[in-house]
C-alpha cells in the first residue's frame, strides 16, 4: 500500500531535523564579546585610618551587558584595593552584607558558587523577599532562559520508523552536549581563576591592585567589606553600596 504523500514529506521533514540535531554543535554558554564598559557601574568608595582604600566600580549580574556567562550563577563585583598608608597591608577576607541575609563570602570555586546561590535564593524566599535574578532598580531585568529547547514535531505515523535515527541522532547530540558543558566548565573555572584574588594577599605602601570578586547570587547587598591586617592587629573596612538595595529584587511595578 503506497505510502499517502502527507506522511511521506512528515518523514522526510523529521529525518532531516534529526540529522541536522545530531550535526549542529551544542551552544556554548561563553559569551565570547561582551560589552566593555556597562552593566551596573559604580563608584563606591570608603577609605580607613590604616590606609587601606576600596572602591568597586562594577556589579555584573546574570545575562547583563558585561556578562561573559550565560545564565550565570554568581555574582562579581569589581573592585580596586590600594595601600595608601606608610605600612604593609596585608588582604585577608572580603564579606558582603545584605538586609535579611548572612553574609556571603567570595569564593574561586565554580560549584560552591552555584551551591551558595542556590541557598541564598533559598533563604531569602524564606525571608519573604520576591526575587527576581539579575533584575536592577532603574533598568530592566536581566533574566534570561534556562536554556534552549528543541521542539520536534511530527505525524504520529512516522515515529515508528524513524525511531532508530532519532535515538541515534539523539544520542550523538546528547554526547556532544555533554562534552561541550564540561568544557564550559573547565574553560569558566580557569576565567575565575584568572579575574580573582588569592588570599591572603600583601600590598606595598603606594601599591593598587584591581581584580574581580564572586559571590554567590545575594539578594539586596548592603555592604562589602574588606578584611585586612595593619601592623598585627585585623580591621574591617565597610563600603556602603546603596545602588544595589533592590539587587535581584522584584519591584512592585517593574519600570
């Protein structure tokens, strides 16, 4: 019996959609141009008597312009640490406080940030705070999805047959999807690595040093503070961020 032309060209469609499933590489979650220069700029500042000075210039948040992650689960602040005193520094811890959260520490280590943000998102639902993940007050959030999806669709007639390519097809693209978010990882953690500090870190009278913080995602952060050691004895110097008070909050009305 002939096979009626609708099922036929059904088949055909779904063979070449599978086929073409199993040739395309898997995104990468890099963002291999990012935006210099915007995201949430800041020019937060606070100075202490043992000389040590800090300022942040930059939040960037998840899928904001600078962002070189997709859907990234951190957040990094960029900061600028120098030594304006007569005497050696020396950089032993930063924090940063939020209104109805512990205070989160910064960390290099790619899984304890996404574990960190998934319990502060947590704990701050608890809280009651609404949160809305890469949302900043005066712009627009900055969600973005949680990935792709690939939505195959044919006549019900024709799965049968190609049920052997699609397992093929699937599989191959589910290898190389694998593969391409474990280098993902590798290739993030190695990026980390070089934007952040090593702690504790010395600094000369006179010297600056800039690098990038990440935390975990942290709902309407308060402060960062800096932990350091002058002459022997560990001060605490406390930056007041109020740009960031609705950080990852979701506002009433959104602008």
């Amino acid at each position: 019996m002939p096979v009626p032309p609708y099922r036929a060209f059904a088949r055909l469609v779904l063979l070449a959609m599978l086929l073409g499933l199993a040739a395309c590489a898997p995104q990468s979650r890099l963002l291999r141009a990012p935006v210099v220069g915007e995201g949430i700029m800041l020019d937060a500042r606070a100075s202490a008597d043992s000389g040590a000075r800090l300022v942040v210039t930059a939040a960037i948040v998840r899928n904001g312009p600078e962002a070189w992650v997709r859907d990234a689960q951190w957040d990094e602040y960029r900061v600028q640490v120098a030594n304006d005193g007569p005497a050696p520094l020396r950089l032993t811890g930063f924090a940063l406080a939020s209104e109805r959260l512990s205070p989160a520490e910064p960390t290099r280590d790619l899984d304890q940030l996404e574990r960190g943000s998934s319990r502060a998102l947590r704990a701050a639902q608890t809280a009651g705070l609404v949160v809305s993940v890469g949302y900043v007050a005066g712009s627009l959030a900055f969600v973005g999805a949680g990935g792709s999806q690939v939505a195959l669709l044919a006549a019900s007639s024709a799965a049968v047959i190609v049920m052997p390519v699609t397992m093929i097809a699937g599989g191959i693209y589910m290898h190389r999807k694998h593969r391409r978010e474990r280098e993902d990882r590798r290739l993030i953690q190695a990026e980390i690595d070089r934007r952040a500090p090593t702690l504790p870190l010395p600094l000369a009278p006179g010297e600056e040093r800039s690098f990038s913080l990440f935390f975990p995602i942290t709902p309407a952060p308060r402060a960062l503070q800096l932990i350091h050691d002058a002459g022997g004895q560990a001060q605490t110097l406390v930056l007041e961020l109020p740009a960031l008070k609705d950080l990852h909050l979701r506002p009433a009305k959104a602008p």
